[in-house]
C-alpha cells in the first residue's frame, strides 16, 4: 500500500465517522450498516482501512440521510466519486469524439451518458 493510499483511506474513514457522529449513529449501528464488525469499524476509524466498494457507501450515506453535497463529498474522500473527467472520457468512448476537452457537463448531459453506458454494456457479446 502506497502512503497516497493509507492518506485515502484515513480521510475516508474520518469522514465516516464525522457522518455517523452527526446523525447520531452509534458505532454499532455504522458497523451493521456497513456489514462489518464492530470491533473492525473501530480499527478503521482510527487507523483507515481497506475502503468499502461505491455501493455499499452509497447506501450508507442514503441510510444516513446525506444531502447530495454530503454524499458527493463522502465519495471523494474515499476515492469514490464520479468526476467530470470520467464524464468525458466515457462519453469519448460511446461517441469517438476527441473534442470534448475540459468541457463541464449538466446532471441532464450525465443522466444521457449513464443511459447510453448502460446500453453497451447490456448488449449481447459478439
């Protein structure tokens, strides 16, 4: 493991921590939420730890009731969210198109290229 990604993982678990403490969530409660042991979710609070995979953080922060600038955020710490960059380089993919340099797309732009994503990767292998 990379110090960046001991750094990564500490910052997301403090993060968690702040949520849940913010909400009211005991340790307890956090750990079942996240399908680990209490005694696990302690370690990892305090020293960082393997992070969980998008879903499972997805439906942590919808259990906790996060906003959507909350929960965009709780992604980043982990590593987890979708960027702009990411937007554009599978709309590159999907499309073939080169010109889309350090372009800004809206949350009606993203919804179309989640759609067309989906699409592909539904359809049947050759």
């Amino acid at each position: 493991m990379t110090e960046q990604d001991n750094t990564l993982e500490k910052s997301f678990w403090e993060a968690e921590r702040r949520h849940r403490r913010s909400r009211g969530v005991s340790q307890a409660e956090a750990s079942q939420m996240l399908g680990v042991h209490q005694t696990i979710l302690s370690r990892k609070e305090t020293n960082g730890g393997k992070i969980p995979d998008r879903e499972t953080v997805l439906r942590f922060a919808s259990e906790l009731d996060l906003d959507s600038i909350e929960r965009e955020v709780f992604l980043t710490s982990g590593g987890l969210a979708w960027t702009q960059s990411f937007y554009r380089d599978v709309l590159k993919m999907l499309n073939g198109d080169n010109d889309l340099t350090d372009r800004a797309f809206t949350n009606g732009e993203i919804e179309v290229i989640l759609a067309k994503s989906l699409q592909v990767l539904r359809r049947p292998a050759a």
